[in-house]
C-alpha cells in the first residue's frame, strides 16, 4: 500500500497536510483563481464542472455577496466578526474586506483544514485584531472556546457560514448546529448565511452529490425552506433569503450569470 502524499512542517509538531485528498477549502481556492491548492483538489473541481458547470458562477457570486453582506454590517456597527469555514484567505477576504471598512474590526476564522491554519495564520502574523482557529465547525465548544480569546460574546458578533453547510451531512443537522452557536451570541448580532441549492436542476446536482460521495467529498445542495430553517427562526434582513446575485446587487444591478449562481443566501438578526 503506498504512502499518502503529505507535506508536514519539519518540527514535526505542525499537523500533516494530506495533498492527495481533495479539501472543500482548496478546491474554491482554485475556483476563485487562487493557487493555494494541489493536483488533488484541481482534479475535483474540474470533474465538479463538468457535472455542474454553473458552479463557477456559484462560488464567484457567493464570494461577491459575502463582500457585500460584511460591508453592510460594518455599517449597521458590527465590529466583531466569527467565520466558521472560512476557508482559505483568497483575496477579497473576510478580515481585509471588515477592515477596510473598519480598522478596529476584530476578525476570527475557523476551518478543519491545517493548510487553511498555516497560510492564514501567516498571513495574520502581524494583525492583532485577527485570529485563525483550526477546528472542525462540528466542535461547537472547542471554536467558541477559541473564538473568546479575541472577541467579547456580551457584544454583537457577525456569525458567518459561508459556502459552508453544505459539506455537512443530513445526519449532522446543520440547522441544529447553527443553533448551538447562535445560543453564544449577544442581542444585535447577526447570522450571515449561504448555501447551495438543487432546485435548479435536481437530477444533475443529486448526481454530483451522489459522485461526490463515491470520492470522498460531502456536497449537499438543498432546498430553499430547508436552507430557510437553519436561520432558527431570525428575522431576516430585506430582501430575505434569495438567490446570493439578486441581494443587494451592487448598483441595484444583478450580474448577467445571476440565474446560474445556485446558491441562496441572507442575514438574520439575533
């Protein structure tokens, strides 16, 4: 049996990056033109295509709206930012994008991936107000145990999950999940979420789930009323939860793509 292919930190105490297993982080890394990502993980994400060609403009819009969504919290006053499956730090980012719109903007990013926690936290060296947590999101405890180190839970936190929940199983119960996070948070927080959908084209996007599973990968596009119930219950911020391309578009304008881009997304006021 051959040996996995792993890139490991000489000092022996940095964990194992496995390179020849595609991960959810490095493969929207190589969608939205970074080069943070390995054969493994390029090869996932060109057979994802082409079962679901719509999927660049997917993540590119869902990149856009996150952008969006953060620079209108920042004006509502929301100085304290948790995303959970952050993903790698592909420029525009959530810490550059929350503080550019406000310098004292406190930023901590959560992923499974120690190839995310070894790039971000580089990147995040010399940034005191910034953070990044290798944890599996699943761990409730252990990321808001890590999160309280920078941020004060007594006030507004922004709660991010982008692009992320539909790497979780039905048998995770996302909804359930978020829940437990939500539970943390102050009065005048905020839940920005955003999730693949199947309603478009059902018998290709189960087909891709279905594919995905055989090599390894969880994606679980679902529809809009169960994407709906992992709010719990929050008042969502007009325009509701909607396709990320027709939310506040810049310009009032939506992209030319905007019907291609699968995914539905809003805000939800804690």
């Amino acid at each position: 049996m051959t040996e996995p292919d792993r890139q490991d930190e000489g000092n022996g105490n940095a964990p194992d990056i496995r390179t020849d297993i595609p991960h959810p982080a490095r493969v929207y890394d190589y969608w939205l033109g970074g080069k943070d990502n390995f054969a493994a993980d390029r090869e996932m994400a060109e057979w994802v295509l082409t079962m679901t060609p719509e999927t660049l403009d997917t993540v590119r819009a869902n990149r856009k709206w996150m952008v969006r969504a953060i620079r209108v919290l920042c004006d509502a006053g929301i100085r304290q930012f948790l995303d959970i499956g952050a993903g790698l730090p592909t420029s525009p980012n959530t810490y550059e994008v929350a503080q550019s719109a406000a310098p004292e903007a406190r930023v901590v990013c959560v992923d499974d991936d120690p190839m995310v926690f070894l790039h971000a936290e580089a990147l995040m060296a010399k940034k005191g107000n910034t953070r990044v947590v290798q944890a599996d999101m699943r761990n409730v405890a252990e990321v808001l145990a890590a999160a309280r180190e920078l941020l004060d839970f007594t006030e507004p936190v922004a709660l991010m999950f982008v692009g992320c929940l539909h790497h979780l199983a039905d048998s995770d119960d996302p909804a359930s999940m978020v829940a437990q996070y939500l539970t943390a948070l102050a009065p005048g927080s905020y839940l920005i979420l955003s999730h693949a959908t199947d309603e478009f084209a059902p018998e290709r996007t189960h087909q891709t789930s279905a594919e995905a599973a055989q090599r390894g990968a969880t994606w679980i596009p679902r529809g809009k009323d169960g994407i709906l119930r992992m709010f719990n219950g929050l008042e969502l911020l007009d325009p509701g939860l909607v396709l990320v391309s027709y939310w506040r578009p810049e310009g009032g304008v939506p992209d030319p793509n905007a019907g291609r881009a699968w995914v539905y997304g809003g805000i939800g006021r804690v």
